[in-house]
C-alpha cells in the first residue's frame, strides 16, 4: 500500500516540475492555433461584406447595413488584437506569461465566436437576397 502513496506522490511532484518553458510553450501553440483558425475565416468574412456593400449600392437595406458594419466591427477587433499580441514576454514571470496567455486565448476565442456568428448570420442573408 506504501508504494501506491509513493508512486502517486512521485507522479505528482513530476508532473509540478515540469518545465515552465514547455509549458508556455504549449500555451502560446494554442493561442496561434486559435489565431489562424480565426484567420483562416477571414476570406469568407470579406467575401460577404463585398456582396453585402454591392447590395447596399443598388438599394439601401438596414438588415445589410448592419450586417456590414457586425463584419467590420469582427474584422477590427481581430486587427486590434493582433497589434496588440505580444508573443515574446521578455521580463515577465511564468505567472505573468501564463495569465497573459489565457487571457489572450479568451479574447482570440471570443474574436473567432463573434466571427462565426457574423459570418453565418451575413451568409444565412445574402443566400435569401440572392433568391429575391
């Protein structure tokens, strides 16, 4: 029964010293990943808003109108995020790293659900335009 508690304990001092750096690391991969997900969206972003503004050229529309400015508004947030995105962190602890990072990976994800939404709402509304 002993070497169970000895065992578990070993695991669980190895698993507390692992390496700060990897582990940042990891972080930093994820809020990337998140990045060019989101990134990978915006063609499809584009695309609808130059459809929507060829739209509003022909006649004024305020469902369009709106939609067009929820495009650019997740366009400029993504824009701003990354302007602001520090991915070095020199002089910072682990700590700081770490907290910045989630923080950061909560924004990119928030970023990339407001594009989402956007997208399908500008593509569900220009699918029942065309059809007009």
């Amino acid at each position: 029964m002993n070497k169970i508690y000895i065992i578990a304990f070993a695991a669980l001092l190895f698993n507390s010293c692992a390496d700060p750096k990897e582990q940042e690391k990891k972080l930093l991969d994820e809020v990337i990943n998140l990045h060019d997900q989101v990134m990978a969206k915006d063609g499809q972003l584009m695309k609808n808003k130059m459809q929507l503004d060829t739209l509003l050229k022909a006649h004024a529309d305020s469902a369009a109108k709106n939609l067009s400015v929820s495009l650019d508004s997740a366009d400029a947030k993504m824009e701003d995020w990354m302007h602001k995105f520090d991915a070095e962190n020199k002089g910072k602890s682990h700590e700081e790293i770490m907290t910045y990072l989630e923080g950061q990976k909560k924004q990119i994800a928030g970023i990339e659900q407001q594009f989402d939404s956007v997208i399908n709402a500008s593509t569900n509304f220009l699918k029942t335009a065309k059809k007009k």
